[in-house]
C-alpha cells in the first residue's frame, strides 16, 4: 500500500455514507448506482493528491461527487425516471411509526422530482450542512442558497401536498 492510499481509503470508509447519498438520489437501478459509487471514489481518488485542504473534506467530496453524478447524467443524455403526480396519493395526516418510512419514501419521490442542482442544495441541507459551505461546494452566493433553498422548499410542499 502506498503512502497515499491509507489516508484515502480511511476517507472513503468514514464517509461512504455522503457517497451513498448522493448514489440514491441521482440512479434508481441498483447497479447504476454502484457505478456510479464506484466512479465517485474514482473521481476522489484522481483528485485526492491535488485537495489543498482549503475547504472542509465534506464539502470538497459533495462538490466531487454531486459533479461527478451531475456530469454522468448529462454525458448518457439521461433523466431520472419520475412519475406522474397524479398517479401519486399523499396523506400525512397519520404520524404514528408505521407511516413513518412510507412519508420518508414520499418525501425522497418528491427530491427525485427536483433538478440536479436542487436535489444538491436539499441534500446537503438535510445533512445539516451550512448555506456557507453549500454556496461554496455548487459555486454560488450564499444570498443565491437561501433564494433556492426556499423555492425548493416550496417545490416540495407543492409536490408533498395532496
């Protein structure tokens, strides 16, 4: 194992979580979204002798990754299937935990409806990350994310309600 290789894969073990995340919300066949893994780690690794360290690690692997799934995308002239919201029936009025990971369904249906760049921005938000650091990872101003933000809010509860 190379000097290199010890630090990079202890990065990809402790979050391999982020790269699955960004899999789940860009391909929907099980497969693809190995590929499209394993062409993220790709990507980190190529790139991994160049991060200066000036950004925080998460926020340089989300920019790799979010490009990387965006880009693919784009080169195979793809879309992400999506469904008619017709042919979907949303009803939150029951909370108890048996309806819990069916609202979590609706609620990644509804992100899947959202653009490349907004699945993005709502990722990361859930994962809590600062509007600095995702103005910073998609290249916009931080004024530019909370614009977004709340649109994309807005979008959801749009497709999330009945």
């Amino acid at each position: 194992m190379s000097e290199g290789e010890k630090p990079f894969i202890d990065l990809i073990n402790q979050n391999q979580g982020l790269i699955h995340k960004v899999c789940m919300l860009y391909e929907n066949d099980r497969e693809a979204r190995n590929d499209l893994f394993q062409e993220i780690v790709l990507q980190l690794w190529r790139s991994f002798p160049t991060f200066r360290g000036e950004a925080k690690i998460t926020t340089w692997m989300y920019r790799i990754a979010l490009n990387t799934a965006i880009s693919g995308l784009r080169r195979r002239g793809r879309t992400i299937k999506t469904e008619d919201i017709a042919e979907r029936h949303f009803n939150f009025s029951d909370v108890s935990d048996d309806h819990q990971e069916e609202n979590f369904q609706k609620l990644q249906w509804a992100i899947k409806q959202l653009t490349e760049i907004e699945r993005a921005m709502i990722m990361m938000a859930l994962d809590e990350i600062p509007y600095e650091e995702i103005a910073e990872t998609i290249g916009i101003t931080q004024n530019n994310v909370r614009v977004r933000m709340n649109r994309i809010r807005e979008k959801l509860r749009k497709l999330m309600t009945p």
